[in-house]
C-alpha cells in the first residue's frame, strides 16, 4: 500500500501544529489571537481532509487485510481518532475566532497546548505503528 499521500498530509498537518505552537509561545494573545483562530481553522481543514481519506480509503483497505495484527491494530486506531477528533471538534468550535479566544484567555494556552500535543503523537503513532506495519 502507498502511504506517501497519507505521509504528505500528515506533513501540511505538521506545519499548522508548528505554527500554532509558534503562536501560541508569544505572550500577547490580543496581537496573535485572530491568526492563532486563522490556523485553528485551516488545522480544521486539513484534518478533515485527511481523517475523511483515511475513513474511506485508508482503514477500510486495513481492516479487510489478512494480517490478523494489523486489522486489529487498524481498529483500535480508528477507534482511538474518533475520540480525538471529537475533542479536537470541541476544541475548534470554542477558539475558531479571535471574540472566543480572547472571551477564554484563561484556559486557551492550556487547552491549546494539550490538543496539538495529542494529534502530533497520534500522527508519530500512526507513523511508527501503523504505517510501518504496511511498508
């Protein structure tokens, strides 16, 4: 199975997670609070994108696999990022604009910190499990 695509996205996704970590460093959450909501959203996007090829393509090929270990690994993937999709969801609709972020400014950094970090290690599991299971 080819997994560049999934790799290529997992790297646009990667970028966003930079950025936003980047921003969210700085101390002055009045002057970066629209581009963090600007990022927060095209993180949004891209996620999407790829969570929706992964649901159609991705697992699916995965789950109909042979290898007993990597359906079952597949599974609990797949089960894993509907969890995390949800609070990413979550997360999106509460800071996807620079009124919500600064109406939150107690708990943004917090709740920002946590959400990236979790995606960035699912995308690291994915790609050290999952991925290597099928080069």
């Amino acid at each position: 199975m080819e997994l560049k695509h999934y790799m290529e996205q997992h790297e646009r996704i990667k970028e966003e997670l930079n950025i936003l970590n980047m921003l969210c460093k700085k101390p002055d959450l009045e002057q970066t609070a629209s581009e963090i909501a600007l990022h927060i959203n095209s993180l949004a996007g891209k996620l999407k994108i790829h969570l929706s090829s992964e649901d159609k393509y991705l697992y699916p090929s995965f789950l109909h696999s042979n290898d007993s270990r990597l359906v079952a690994m597949a599974g609990e993937y797949q089960k894993e990022m509907g969890d995390l999709l949800a609070v990413f969801t979550e997360f999106k609709e509460k800071y996807n604009t620079k009124f919500k972020i600064l109406s939150e400014k107690a708990g943004f950094y917090g709740e920002a910190n946590k959400i990236l970090q979790a995606i960035e290690k699912r995308m690291q599991k994915e790609e050290k499990g999952l991925y290597q299971q099928v080069k």
